[in-house]
C-alpha cells in the first residue's frame, strides 16, 4: 500500500507490521525519486499541510477513537492523552511553524529561491531522503520530527518506535489524508530497534538521519552514521529542572499551578519535563517549603483534571518504594520530607536539602519530583558543574524565574540548552534553540553564490 500506512475505519490507524531488510530497503527506493518533487513544492505547501493537520488532531470528534488506544499504550488517562495532543497540535498552527522558519534559517524563503545577503546569495536544499529513528517516550516525538523534515522538504522514511507505535503511524495517516499526493514521499515502517541488519541495510540509501532515542541506541546509529558518512541529527536522553531566583510572589498559586502542568504532560518522560526544583531560600528553608507546599495542592488539582491510571501495579509499586526511601532518608536526618497523594501513585514530593544526584533524577517520573534549597546562585552553578562533563551534556531546559543574565550566561556555558518561561517548558517559542541548535539547519545544506550572479530565480 502507498505510504505504508493505511486509512482505516473510524481514523484508526493499522501498524505496520514488522519487515526486515529487504522490505526496508524497497520502501527507501521507493521514495527517492519524490526527493525531486517535494523539493519542487514551496515551503507555504508544508506551512499549509501541517496546519490543517494540527487542526485535525485538536478536533475532539477526529481524535476520539483513537484517545483510548493512545491511553492503552502510552499508561496515561484518556484526559491527559488529550491533554497532550492539544498541546503538540498547538506548535502545527500555521504562524507557529512560520515564525520558526524564519528564525531558524534567516528567511522564510530561502528553502524556495535565492536570496539576497551582503556581498553574496544564499540557498538551502534538502538533503534529500531522511530516517527518523523515532522514540516512545512522548507522543510529541512523531510530529515534531515529521514536522521538521516536511517543511525542509525531505522526503521521510520513519520507522515508529515498538513501545508506542501508534501514534507515530496514526499522525502519518492524517498527513496522507490532508494531502495524499505525498504517498510516494512518505513511508512508515516497524523493525525492532535491536535489528542492526535493517540499519545496515538502509544507511548507504539515506541522506540525513534524525534519531530520538536512549544513549545505547544514539551510541549505534552514530557509529552507522559515521561509517556511512550519512549527517545525524541526534536527540539523546535529556532531563530539565525548574529554579526560582529571587524572592517569591505574595501569592503560590499561579506559580505552583504553572509548574504542575510542566510536570504532569509527558508524565515527566520528556526530555523538557522537571526532575526537580531549586528555590533560592532568602528566608531559609521556608521559602521551599511554602513551594512544596503549594505544588502539593496544584498536583492534586491537576490529578482530578488528569489523573493517573490506576491499573498500572508496576508504577504504584515503584513509586512508592521511592516515597519510603526518602521518608526514612530524610526523616532520620531531619534533612526534609515527602509530601506525597493519599495512593501510592499520583503525586510525589520531595523536600530535600539535600540535592538529587544523577540517579535520583532519572528515577524522577511519574509526577515525581523534588524540591530543594538553595543559598545562591553560586550554589546553583557549583551544583550543575558537580555533574561530570557527560552528564552536562544531558541538561536541557531550565524554566527560570528571575533576571541575573550573568547567571543564565554561565548556566548555559555549563551545558543548558535552553531556558524556559515556567508553564512553557514543552511549548518554545518559535526559533527557541534544540539541543544546542536548530533542527531546520540541521537538515538542510546551505549554498551561495557571489551576488552578480543574475537571473536566477
């Protein structure tokens, strides 16, 4: 079947069985000879696509029969599964997309025509036929990815990930529904990702590479890539924290409500979701107190608008083994306490002076967090570089409350990606960096000419 995803009753999406090398390959040759036509298409055409496909998704009656699926295979409730597609389908709008290209690459058209810069013109290609080598952890992954190598006009072959591949598959059958002419420059396939024969099957096919995934994965796909000489863009495992420089608002709530929401969406798997919180303490342990306190309350609210699924036993068990970790931990050293919901499994948090090393914040998810004082922003900085220089590499955002740009320059000379409003810590502004960079270029090459050059359109 064209596109290798098929239209289905209802709008539910039928996964792509698994294939092995040979299927592989055919659909990468398959698609190469669209790599032509969507270079043809103006960068408006995927601007337009990818806007009608977000409405798609924040449209309850599209989406309703495919919530309860979502809900199965990711572990969340059918009101956070809608949660989270409302917030992906609002980074596909239109203005959105175009104000990203336009800070990512200069200019808008530059993917279309030359265009003029000082002493010289400038043009982007695509680089032709992409791999996304998609992770699980959050549904936001598939349409971001998508997003990115449609709008710099590649031709995309993605292989959905095994612990969740149905969003992945259903999101690509809504783009060969709005526009099925892409059929032939869109394939969506499944291979277990320990299969090192598909990959090596592919990799002399392809032109680009971006991957999502785990260390031990990224670790693989970048020796193939080396191998090959095909360009990786690669999106490793990340976590992201929240800090509170200054004095603290009269009033909590806002605030805490603010960090509940970054908490809660992605169920902390994303790499922007917060591990932990660090309060400047102008009065002491007090002022994280009073945050702990606060989130407390907005954790509980945001369980009743999304709560957690009550039948999965591993998570309860896990979280609460953590919860009587800490409670012995802290409570005997009188270093802090666990705030924690009525059942082993809806929120957790901790209250801790004592700072969460490398091993405690991996095991922070699930509404799981901490928060901790801190004296100063020396304290903050010598905390980040306690961290080895690989584990430096693993700090994504920082959703900031304060205004010390000499903090925020070190910060960031420290190995933090990006800084984040706190409540938006999922939703960067257009031309908001990734990883240390931006996608957009990543999957483009750039090209100029000296600007006596005429006639060329």
């Amino acid at each position: 079947m064209r596109g290798d995803v098929r239209m289905t009753f209802a709008n539910l999406p039928e996964i792509p069985r698994r294939i092995g090398c040979d299927d592989a390959v055919a659909a990468a040759e398959r698609l190469r000879p669209g790599i032509t036509a969507a270079r043809a298409r103006p960068v408006a055409y995927y601007l337009n696509l990818l806007d009608e496909v977000g409405k798609l998704w924040s449209n309850p009656g599209y989406r309703a029969p495919i919530v309860p699926m979502l809900a199965a295979s990711t572990g969340h409730s059918p009101e956070l599964v809608e949660y989270e597609i409302d917030t992906l389908s609002r980074l596909l709008t239109r203005d959105y997309l175009a104000s990203m290209v336009e800070q990512e690459l200069g200019s808008i058209n530059i993917l279309d025509s030359w265009i003029q810069a000082p002493g010289l013109r400038l043009r982007r290609q695509s680089r032709g036929l992409l791999l996304h080598n998609l992770a699980g952890n959050a549904l936001i992954v598939a349409p971001l990815s998508l997003a990115y190598g449609l709008i710099t006009k590649n031709v995309n072959l993605v292989k959905i990930p095994t612990d969740e591949p149905i969003f992945a598959a259903a999101f690509a059958q809504s783009i060969l529904s709005v526009s099925p002419e892409l059929a032939d420059e869109l394939a969506v396939l499944q291979w277990s990702g320990s299969d090192q024969s598909v990959y090596r099957a592919l990799f002399p096919l392809l032109d680009g590479v971006i991957h999502w995934g785990g260390e031990q994965s990224q670790r693989s796909i970048a020796h193939l890539a080396a191998e090959h000489d095909v360009p990786l863009l690669a999106h490793g495992p990340k976590f992201s924290f929240t800090y509170l420089d200054g004095p603290l608002p009269c009033d909590l709530a806002d605030l805490a409500e603010g960090i509940a929401s970054d908490l809660v969406l992605w169920e902390q798997k994303a790499c922007s979701s917060p591990r932990f919180i660090l309060v400047r303490a102008d009065t002491g342990y007090s002022d994280a107190e009073a945050i702990a306190e606060a989130l407390a309350l907005s954790l509980q609210k945001a369980t009743v608008r999304w709560p957690v699924t009550p039948s999965d036993v591993g998570r309860g068990v896990r979280v609460a083994a953590h919860r009587h970790q800490y409670e012995l931990q802290l409570g005997l050293s009188g270093q802090g306490k666990v705030l924690a919901s009525a059942d082993s499994q809806s929120w957790t948090v901790v209250l801790s002076k004592i700072l969460p090393d490398h091993a405690a914040i991996n095991a922070s998810t699930d509404r799981f967090v901490f928060v901790c004082p801190v004296a100063s922003n020396e304290e903050v900085l010598a905390y980040l570089s306690s961290f080895g220089r690989h584990q430096r590499r693993l700090f994504q955002v920082m959703a900031y409350e304060g205004n010390d740009s000499d903090f925020l320059d070190t910060a960031t000379q420290l190995g933090v990606a990006r800084i984040s409003r706190i409540g938006e810590m999922s939703c960067p502004a257009p031309g908001a960096s990734h990883d240390g960079g931006y996608n957009l270029t990543a999957l483009t090459t750039l090209h100029s000419c000296p600007d006596t050059t005429t006639n060329i359109k």
